[in-house]
C-alpha cells in the first residue's frame, strides 16, 4: 500500500509547473488589461488550493509573493478608480500597473533562478 502523502510519479504537477501556471495565468489577465482577468483569479484559486502543499518550499514564498501582488493591487486599483472622479486616479492606476509588472517580473525570474522573490527591492 503506498503512503497517501507520497505523490504518484507522472499523476500530479509538481510545485514548480504550479508555480509557472500561476505565473502565466497572472500574466495573462494583466497583459489583456482584465479582459481575461478571470485568468488571475484563477491563479489566486489555484495557489489557495495548493498553498498548503507549497508549505516550506521556495514556491511557497512564490505563492505569497503572488498573493500579496493581486491584493495589494487590487486595493490600490479600487483606490485609484475612486479617485478618478477627482482626476487624480489616473496617476494611481498607472504606478499600480508598473508595480504589479514589476513584481510579475522579479518573481517570475527569482523562480527561474530557483530562488524565493525578495521581498525588498
């Protein structure tokens, strides 16, 4: 009988290609400004689901790093989109889209590398 922890080799993905997959998914609903922004809550689906199983491993500081970048964006996208009516969310829209890039990028990298994404810098 095989242990229940033990994954089937060839039956499941393993963390790294998650990890790609949220990447890419993320990516996707950035890059088409939203309109498959179903593709990055799928990416925040996906890596609650699997967050756990990432539990101390590299991907996992990946997977807050990916967390922290939707959220955060998010709060600051709402902010901006109030603040239009003042016509000064533009310039909030325009610094979240840089940072959110920003940090797809560095973390994308970092995981190429084999490396967690820093957190600072």
């Amino acid at each position: 009988m095989s242990d229940p922890q033990t994954p089937v080799p060839g039956t499941t993905l393993d963390l790294r290609t998650l990890t790609h997959v949220a990447y890419g998914l993320y990516a996707l609903g950035f890059l088409t400004s939203g309109i498959l922004g179903i593709a990055t809550l799928a990416a925040v689906v996906l890596m609650y689901i699997k967050r756990s199983d990432a539990a101390g491993t590299v991907y996992a500081s990946h997977f807050d790093w990916l967390l922290r970048t939707f959220w955060w964006a998010l709060l600051w996208i709402a902010i901006s989109a109030i603040a239009t009516f003042i016509f000064i969310g533009w310039i909030g829209l325009a610094a979240t889209v840089v940072w959110v890039l920003y940090r797809l990028i560095k973390g994308w990298l970092a995981l190429l590398e084999g490396a967690a994404p820093t957190t600072y810098a």
